[in-house]
C-alpha cells in the first residue's frame, strides 16, 4: 500500500469510494466533492499496487496552529485492514507542530460514531471535554 498527497482527482473513482460508505450528502454533488479536495491543504490517498484506491483523507489548516481533518474514508471493502490507521498517521506527523488537530464526527449514541469513536482513541485521540475544551458550529444542513 502507498500513501501519497494528490491534487488532481477524477470524479467516478472518487464517488466510487464516497459511496462505498454511504456517505449520500457528499455522492449527491461529486464535483462539489473534487472542488473541495483540490481547495484542502492537504489530501493524501492510500492505493494498492495496482493503484485501486483504498482510502483518503484531507485537511484544512494554517500550517501553525491548527489542522482540521475534515474527511478520512477508507473503502467498505478494506475496512479492518490498518488503512486507517496508516492515514490518520500520517496526517498526525506531518501536523505534528501544530497546536490544534481536530475533527468532527458522529456522536457515540449512533452506530457510526461508536466506530468511529473506537478508531480515533486508538490512534490517541480525546475528545474536547476531556481536556476541558467544548467545539461549537452552527447548523449542519441535513444532519
Ligand atoms: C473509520 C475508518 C476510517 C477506519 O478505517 P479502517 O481502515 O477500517 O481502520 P483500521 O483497520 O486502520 O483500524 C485502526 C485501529 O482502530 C481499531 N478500530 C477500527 N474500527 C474499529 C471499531 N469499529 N471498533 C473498535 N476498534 C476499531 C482497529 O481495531 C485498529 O486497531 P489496531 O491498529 O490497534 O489493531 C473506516 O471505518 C471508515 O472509512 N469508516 C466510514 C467513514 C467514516 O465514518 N470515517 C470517519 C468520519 S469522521
């Protein structure tokens, strides 16, 4: 498997993977997807050998002081498989100097963010109220 950053990117292999996680809010408009990827900081992809790609995940960030992981997908076919894991590494290295490094996720009371909440604390991460820091947002539309 190789990890590496993208800028371009092609809208099939992209709703391909989107909606192999039922993510129907980003596969109901893929190219406002692709603008959003080509507008990140950062997007890494993991692929195979044959180039298939795994997984993805991408950052808006300031380079100092913070780093929003924004999304990080890996396909439902290669869930369990540390491609995750390889991803959120990488991301958590190459923004080690920055004072924030946040998400937002489903809460635990739903069966994707327990998950989700059990792949992030076992890649370390805690949640806001447990350092005594609270996130705040307006709306999501369709949440
Ligand atoms: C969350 C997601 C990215 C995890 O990717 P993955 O490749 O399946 O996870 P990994 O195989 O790398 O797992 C890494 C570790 O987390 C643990 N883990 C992953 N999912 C878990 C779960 N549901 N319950 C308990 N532990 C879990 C694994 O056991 C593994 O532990 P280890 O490395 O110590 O053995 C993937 O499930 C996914 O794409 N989900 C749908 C999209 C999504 O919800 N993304 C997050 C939105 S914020």
């Amino acid at each position: 498997m190789r990890i590496s950053q993208e800028t371009s990117f092609d809208e099939a292999e992209i709703f391909e993977l989107y909606d192999s996680v039922g993510w129907g809010p980003w596969t109901r408009d893929i190219a406002r997807v692709c603008r959003s990827l080509v507008n990140s900081h950062l997007v890494i992809t993991a692929r195979n050998e044959s180039g298939q790609l795994l997984g993805l995940a991408r950052t808006v960030s300031d380079d100092e002081m913070v780093c929003y992981v924004q999304e990080l997908l890996v396909n439902a076919r290669f869930h369990g498989q540390g491609i995750g894991r390889r991803l959120l590494e990488h991301l958590m290295e190459r923004y080690a100097h920055c004072r924030y490094f946040m998400l937002t996720t489903d809460h635990e009371s739903t069966p994707e963010g327990l998950a989700n909440h059990a792949f992030y604390r076992r890649l370390g991460l805690i949640e806001h109220h447990e350092q005594g820091l609270s996130a705040f947002g307006l709306k999501v539309a369709d949440s």
